[in-house]
C-alpha cells in the first residue's frame, strides 16, 4: 500500500507545482464552457436545456486534455519499467495513477460544476444530482482514459489517436450522467440511470485496471 | 472446433485452406449477391407503405449484419492473438478491420439513403444507428492504433487490445443508446410492425444476407494473404538490410 500512496503523492505533486497540468484542466474546462453561449447564443432558455450535456461533453474534454502525458513520462524517465518489475501488482499502481489523475482532473470538475451550472443557467434542482453524477462518473473518465493512455505509448502521433480511442468508448458513461440530470429536469426517475453510472464505474475499474496494466507491459517489452 | 481453429495459425496450413476454400466462397458470393439481388431489387414485392425504398434493405440489413460479425471475429481473432500468440490470428484480424469498416459504411450510407425518403430526413439519432456510428468509431481506432507505430507487431498488440476493450464495451454501448434513444424520441419515428417481415421478402433477404456472408469469408481470405505476404517481405527486407550493416 506504501507504493500505492507514494505514486499518488508524487503524481498529485508533479500535477500541482508550477507548470501542472492540474490548474491547466481546470482553466480549460472553466474557459471551454464558458465559449458554448458564444456557438448557441445568449437565450437562458436554450442554455438552461443545454446546460448538463455542455457541462458533462466539457468535463469529458477536460479529462482528455492531460492523458497524452499520464504515462509518456513515466515512460521516458525510466520509472515505468520501475514499476512494473515492482513486487505490488501493476494494477494496483495504475489505480494509484488513476486516482491523482481523477484529483486532478475530474474532482476540481466536480467541485466547479455548479459554478459553471448557474453560468449556463441549469435548473438549481438539478446541480446536487449534477455534482453526484460527475462524482460517480468522473473516476470512469480516468479509469477509461487511463486505457487510451497505456495502448499509444510510443505511438507517432498520440495526442488525436487518443480522442479516437477514448471518446467512443465513453460513450455509455456520458448517456447516463447526463440521462441523471435530465431525468430531474424532466421529472422522471432519477435513480435507475445514477445505478446504472455507478454500476459502470464498479464493473469497468477492475476491467480498466487490467486492460492498462496489459498496454503498460506491452509498451515495455 | 478449437483445435481446429488452433490447426489454422499454422500459416502453410492456413494457405491450404485459403486456396481450397477461396473458390467455394467467390461462387456462392456471384450466386448469393447475384440472385438475392435479382430477387430482391426487381422480382421481389413492394412494401404497401415505404413503395419501392423498401429494396434498400436487401443491401442495408446484410451490410449491418456483417458489420457486426465482422468486429467479433476480429475480436476472437485479437484474443486469440493475445492469448496464445498466434500472428497469424492478430494479422487477420488486422486485414479484417478495413472489411468491417466498409460494411460498417454501407450499413450507415445505405440507412442514410433509406431515412431520407421514410423519414425525411437523412440522419436521425436513431437507436440502431447511433450505434452503429459508434461501432464505425471503433473500427477507426482500431485501424488509427494499429497504424500509429513504427514497430508493426507493437502496434498490433495494442490494436488488439483495444479490439477486445471494444467487444466488452459494445453491448454497454447499444444497451445505453437504446436507453437514451427512448429518453429521447419516444418512439414516433421507429418503424412499426418490425418483427414480422413477409416470406416474399424474408427469402430474399436470406438469401442476400447468405451472398454477403460468402463474399465476407472470400474478401478476408484475399486479404489475409495478402497482409501475411506484406509482413512476410518486410521480414525478409529486414533480415536483409540486418546482414548488410
């Protein structure tokens, strides 16, 4: 577990000195929201239908923008190799990686979300499911990331190729999220699409966890 | 039927069985396509409803059917790979990605064509295809994966690791289209009466769809070759320029 809590610690520090990648995800999700009244126009009305797809899309982009690097540096300085001839199994330390990554990314996304939410005039009765749906669906952000991330390491071109992996298979994550908000909105059930989030994060973190630490090995071999 | 998948990752065994069978496939392809599209196309009836657009479904059904196939063989194709280190079971999944992905944009192309004049429209975000937009997507990332490394056999690997990561995700990602789609558009555009399809037809259709399978297999083998004798030259060139520094 002393391993576990070291990568998390190096991580989050590497992430929050100067020239983090940390403080930049949240200025891109705060700045990238912010352009969508600019594309739709001003009308509160359209904004306030809009509002938990523009927020979700934009938390999704978010966690994208820092994932390129998740392992391409561990690569290059050596430490991944490091890691994985470690005794602790690989999987446990891609969690580690995952969850400075999700503290970075998707927890400051969380905790903006109802900033931006009254910025783009979301019904206040749909921020508190709008804060547990990111909570809940955030870490699958990372976690599915963290897949993307692995399988282009040593790739030419990473940074586009990680769009066209992750973004499909993201998919099922943001229907939910957002089926969460919009069930409020509308006033339909709101627990069968939370359950079914969180039943996505719980069945995928096992299956992301292995998937990555079999792209990390192979990108060592 | 293992063993006998196992039997083929021997590549000569494996050119045997391509040059016996390829014949076979081709001619059930001319005759399959050939007459279910003679059935289909003139002979067949038209719907009371849709009229003649009706016949776009004698090349869209069997299209999406391959689509789909065609991914989860090349997912068992990618396992089998990982698994037990076949090559030639990774380089066949690999020469069958483009196939799948073709069929995939019949599939999206012909629906356009066919929502146009039924539903007026040529894009709706329809359950069915949306997600086969998605399995597009895949099919893209997987071939973008593959191609993105110097090192060939690196870029398979991991190529087929997403194949596999997108297997397991592909009912997720109907089951969750289904579900949006009904939050969505309750049901007002969906087609009525979908289950039941006249045998007039439903043989037709079968009979395309058995045309199409045929001309599935005889592609791939093509392909197969031809990719083995790519990685084959390479091999060769390497060994080559390997002696000559």
């Amino acid at each position: 577990m002393t391993t576990f809590g070291a990568l998390v610690r190096r991580d989050l520090a590497l992430a929050t000195l100067r020239g983090g990648d940390a403080a930049l995800t949240l200025v891109f999700f705060v700045v990238a929201v912010a352009v969508f009244p600019f594309g739709v126009g001003p009308d509160p009305d359209l904004l306030a239908r809009i509002s938990a797809g523009i927020i979700w899309v934009t938390a999704l982009l978010a966690s994208m923008t820092s994932l390129e690097r998740l392992y391409r540096v561990d690569l290059e300085d050596g430490s991944l190799e490091i890691m994985a001839l470690s005794a602790q199994p690989l999987e446990l330390q891609v969690a580690a990686k995952c969850l400075a990554h999700w503290v970075t990314s998707g927890l400051p996304v969380v905790v903006l979300s109802p900033l931006m939410a009254m910025l783009i005039n979301l019904d206040m009765a749909a921020w508190w499911i709008l804060i547990v749906s990111l909570a809940i669906g955030t870490p699958v952000l990372s976690l599915v990331g963290s897949i993307g991330g692995a399988l282009v390491l040593g790739a030419r071109k990473s940074g586009a190729l990680i769009g066209l992996i992750v973004l499909p298979l993201q998919v099922p994550v943001l229907i939910f999220g957002i089926g969460a908000v919009e069930a409020v909105l509308r006033g339909g059930p709101v627990w069968p699409p939370l359950l079914i989030e969180a039943a996505i994060l719980i069945a995928g973190t096992p299956l992301a966890l292995w998937a990555s630490a079999v792209a990390l090995r192979m990108a060592i071999e | 039927m293992t063993t006998s998948f196992h039997r083929l990752a021997n590549p000569a065994r494996f050119q045997k069985f391509a040059r016996r069978a390829l014949p076979w496939s081709w001619a059930v392809a001319v005759l399959g396509l050939g007459s279910g599209f003679v059935w289909g196309l003139a002979l067949s009836p038209a719907d009371y409803q849709q009229g003649d657009t009706v016949r776009v479904m004698y090349v869209h059904v069997p299209a999406a059917w391959m689509a789909m196939a065609c991914y989860a063989l090349m997912a068992l194709l990618s396992a089998s790979f990982l698994v037990w280190k076949h090559q030639l079971a990774g380089i066949a999944a690999l020469a069958a990605a483009p196939v799948g992905a073709c069929f995939t944009a019949i599939a999206l192309i012909t629906g356009s064509l066919w929502g146009k004049p039924t539903w007026g429209t040529w894009w709706v975000w329809d359950a069915r295809l949306t997600s086969v937009l998605v399995l597009f997507f895949l099919y893209l990332g997987y071939m973008a994966l593959a191609g993105a490394f110097d090192d060939r056999l690196r870029g398979l690997r991991a190529a087929s690791l997403l194949a596999l990561v997108g297997i397991i995700n592909l009912p997720i990602i109907k089951f969750s289209v289904d579900w949006w789609n009904t939050l969505h558009q309750p049901a007002s555009i969906l087609r009525a009466g979908g289950p039941s399809i006249h045998a007039s037809m439903l043989w037709p259709l079968a009979i395309t769809a058995l045309g199409f399978a045929a001309f599935l297999v005889a592609i791939l083998l093509v392909r197969i070759r031809s990719e083995l004798a790519l990685w084959r030259t390479e091999a060769l060139m390497r060994r080559q320029t390997r002696g000559m520094t």
